[in-house]
C-alpha cells in the first residue's frame, strides 16, 4: 500500500472540505444533519427506554427528554468518554451529508443540460458513502434487546465498538467525498479563470 498517496489523498480531501465550508450551500446539508444524528444517537444511547418513557408519560416529559438529548451533543450531563464518540461520529455525518449537498449542487452547475445524469451520479456517491450513523443507532436498541439486564455491561462494549467503527468508516468516506470536492472546486475555480483570460484577449 501506497502510504504516500493516502497521506496525500487525506491532505487534499481536507482541503475539499476546507473549500466547502466556504459554501452556504455546505451548511444547509451539515447543521440539520448534525443536530439530527447527534439526537437521534442520544435517544437512542440506552436502547428504547427514552422512546418508551415519552409515550408513557405525555408531552411536558417527551419535551422535557428531547431537550436533555439535544443538549447532550453538546456534552451537557453525559460522560465524557460517552459523549466525545458521539459527538464526533454527529459531526462526520454531518460533513459528509454536507459535501453531499455540495457535490450535488456543483454536477448540477456543471451539467445544466444533463441533470438526471447530475442527480444519478451525487445519488451513487450518497449510496457509495453510506450512513455510519445509521448503523450506530439501529444496533443500539438492537443490542438492547439480545442482552439481558445481566448483559448490559457487554451490551455497552459492543455498541462501543460498533460505534467505533462506524467513525472509522466516516473517515474513509469522508476522504473519498472530500476528495472530489477538492477537484471539482478547483476544476470550477480554473474554468472561471479560464474564461476570464480568454475575454481579456478579446479584442
């Protein structure tokens, strides 16, 4: 394996991220999706038993458990070895949903003519980065379910490093998303150029 070209690969993908922060664009896909995931893991962070509470108890409790698990992705009342993982994968998903958005609008400039191919194409790389969070948080009440109340110590563990793994996942899509960004930006940036210099040498 190539370590160089990874090393490299990850710089430039940075940098498409970096890039896309610049677009407005970038955080209507981030700031709704960050907030979502980031909820929905604390909901779910022990199992189904929050879900249950607030059909149970009426809506001053559901309120009540929303706000604390809204706050919670913000690290308020929650461990920090509990919270920083969720907070992180929270942040990932919410890069990646945003290059998303990025990607799609840029095909969407750059094949005015074609955009069903355009809308094909930013679909495949939704598909192609996949949901880690997803995963995370269905397993999670999963989990809860298998384990007995005995078991909720391994139940932890394996959620843990599912969790884990969902990052590490993240990453490696984010690299791939970040690295067209890169390109296609900078493509765009050089096109734009480009036309300048040649209305400049117009006569």
């Amino acid at each position: 394996m190539n370590w160089r070209k990874w090393l490299d690969d990850f710089i430039l993908a940075g940098k498409g991220v970096l890039l896309a922060t610049k677009e407005r664009r970038f955080w209507y896909g981030f700031i709704p999706s960050f907030l979502f995931f980031g909820l929905l893991m604390n909901l779910l962070s022990g199992g189904t038993s929050k879900f249950s509470l607030m059909f149970a108890l009426g809506l001053p409790t559901s309120l009540k458990i929303l706000g604390e698990s809204f706050l919670g992705i913000f690290g308020y009342n929650q461990p920090f070895l509990t919270w920083l993982p969720v907070f992180f994968i929270s942040l990932l998903q919410g890069t990646l949903i945003g290059l998303i958005v990025v990607l799609w609008e840029k095909k969407r400039e750059q094949n005015a003519a074609n955009l069903e191919k355009a809308g094909i194409i930013t679909g495949l790389i939704a598909l192609g980065a996949g949901c880690p969070t997803c995963g995370t948080t269905l397993i999670t009440p999963l989990l809860g379910a298998i384990f007995s109340t005995g078991g909720l110590a391994v139940a932890g563990t394996i959620s843990t490093i599912v969790t884990w793994l969902a990052i590490i996942i993240a990453i490696l899509s984010l690299k791939r998303l970040g690295l067209e960004t890169y390109v296609i930006i900078i493509n765009e940036k050089y096109m734009k150029k480009g036309g300048k210099c040649k209305k400049s040498l117009e006569p």
